[in-house]
C-alpha cells in the first residue's frame, strides 16, 4: 500500500502533520502508523504529560480539543490518540471538524478509524484533506501476501526460505497483525540476517512443515492420496490450531489459482499473477495438467458444498471431521 509507506516515511523523516485520520478495514496500517508516531514523538519521560488517549465509546469531543489545544510540557509534541473513533458520536466529528480546519500546530492529534472507511461526505475528511494526512486502508489480495512477508520479513533483516512463505501464507492468511507478530517472534529467536526455513516455522510458530493446509493443497494438487489422508488425520486431531474453515479456505484459493492458470495463454508472468513464489509454479503448472478445466471446476463446488454442510446450511448436521474426510474423497475421485 503505497500511501502507507509514503506517510511513513515521512514520519521516520520527522515531517508530522497536526491532525491523523486513519480509517479503514485493515487495522494493520492504521496500528503501524500509530505505532511509528508514537515511536518518533513520546519520550517515557513526557509520556505522562505529554500523551493523552482517549476512545470512542467514552470520548466527549469538546475534551479531546481541550487536550489538543494544550501546549506541550516537556516534550517537542503534545501527542493525542483517539482509539476505536468509529464509535464517537456524529456532532463529536463535526466539533474536531472545527479544531482541525486551525489546529494547534504543536499537537498531533491521531485519529483511529478502524473496521469501515471513514465517510468522505463528512466535514472532519475534508478538513483533514487540507491541513493534516489521511489514510484509507483495504485488506490486501491473497494474491499480494507472499511478497508482503518477504518485505516485511526484509524490513526485520530477515530472508525466508519460499516454502516459510507460503507456510505462514497459507496458516495465518491475510490477517497483517498475526502475520507480523510471526515475523517478529521469529526475528527474536533468530536475529539479525537469518535465513528463516520451515522447520524454524515450527519450532517458533508452531506450525509443522509436514502437516498443514499448505501441504495437504500439494499433496492433492499432485494426485497423492496417502499422503493427503495422513495430513488430513492430523489436521482433523488438531482441529484448534487447524479449524476448518481455514482449511477449506486454503483449498479453495488453491483450487482458483489452479483454474486460472488453467486458462491463460501464457506462462511468463504466471508466478506473478498467481501471487506465488516462481519456486512453486512447477508444481501449480503439474497439478494444473493433470486435472481438466471440467475436475477444477467440480472441485471448487465439493470445497463449497463443504463450506455450506459446516455451517449447518445444506444436509443433514455432520461435524467437521466427517466433512474433512468426505471432501477430501471427492476430490480425489473427480471426474
């Protein structure tokens, strides 16, 4: 996301703005930003009087602008967070639409708008637009995560191993936060300039480099049956840490990679396309020959049947590991 690192690297730059309106549906951004303000603007010596939080729920608007208007005591900043905002009041947004159209040029006020856009048509947006930074946050595509981790993974002077890619792809998906929180965990145990590989994955994360959706999708994708049923035991008996709905997830993704790959007239840039290491495409490229446009297909309605019978929507009550073990039967007898 482009426009996140651009603030950011203002931000690193020492180039603050007065007024922050971070809003949107992926949370990661907006704590990253947040985060990397109060990195650069709070001492722990002036954190107590020089920082002030507020949250939405119990925040009054003509409060938050009396923090905002305060001078700073012993810091450069007088720095004002306002978690959970999606929950203030509408006349709280247009009393701090006031404020920001001439605000105190010695506060930065941070504004934390998570789990929807912030409305555009509101006057708080358009006065953020001309005397602060706005930032509009989307979840990635899946297609995007595997290059996400490896600079994130980079950022944290780390290498990984394609395979611990696509291992904390698959397992965590495109929850940024958890994904992060990996890397970091990973960056600790193993320090500075480590090639990180699966069995690290394992070891640190706890999440085995023999048994996981990422690997039961290959096993299937290659047509080997006694493997799969191995993993798909082991998932089944782990059902905490390998919910099924996560699983079918996987598969389902692996499938609509499959089924495009299927249908493009070249493979140049397919790796790219597919969102995929070029590590893997030799593989994605011998599952794809060996099933017909017509079996992808039938698989991706089996994954979605699946889906529907565990939510309780078509057929009779069946628990999960029944469903597993059913789907992966069906899969392997395509027609």
């Amino acid at each position: 996301m482009q426009a996140f690192f651009t603030l950011l690297s203002r931000i690193e730059k020492g180039e603050y703005a007065p007024f922050y309106l971070l809003s949107g549906t992926e949370p990661y951004y907006i704590d990253a930003l947040t985060d990397a303000l109060l990195v650069h603007l709070v001492e722990p010596t002036s954190k107590d009087f020089d920082c002030t939080t507020f949250y939405g729920k119990e925040a009054v608007g003509s409060e938050i602008i009396e923090s905002a208007k305060r001078f700073p005591m012993l810091a450069s900043h007088n720095v004002i967070v306002v978690k959970e905002a999606q929950n203030l009041k509408a006349e709280t947004l247009d009393e701090l639409a006031l404020y920001v159209e001439q605000p105190t040029t010695s506060t930065v006020l941070i504004f934390c708008y998570k789990h929807k856009p912030f409305d555009k048509r509101k006057k708080l947006y358009k006065a953020a637009q001309k005397k602060g930074e706005v930032l509009d946050t989307k979840p990635i595509y899946d297609n995007q995560l595997s290059q996400w981790i490896r600079d994130r993974a980079s950022a944290l002077k780390m290498k990984l191993d394609p395979t611990a890619v696509e291992l904390l792809s698959v397992y965590i998906g495109t929850d940024l936060t958890a994904v992060e929180k990996a890397l970091e965990k990973l960056q600790v145990a193993l320090g500075n300039d480590a090639i990180v590989f699966p069995e690290h994955i394992e070891k640190h994360i706890g999440i085995s480099k023999a048994y996981n959706s990422f690997e039961l999708q290959k096993a299937i994708g290659l047509g080997q049956f006694s493997k799969a049923f191995a993993i798909v035991q082991y998932l089944n008996r782990n059902a905490k840490e390998h919910p099924l709905v996560l699983i079918l997830s996987t598969l389902h993704s692996y499938f609509q990679k499959l089924l495009l790959l299927k249908g493009m007239s070249g493979q140049q840039n397919a790796a790219s396309v597919l969102g995929i290491s070029p590590y893997f495409i030799k593989e994605y490229q011998t599952a794809a020959n060996r099933l017909s446009m017509r079996q992808i297909s039938k698989a991706l309605q089996c994954i979605l049947k699946a889906d529907l019978k565990s939510k309780g929507i078509e057929g009779a009550p069946q628990n999960d590991t029944r469903i597993l073990e059913e789907l992966l039967l069906k899969l392997f007898t395509l027609t």
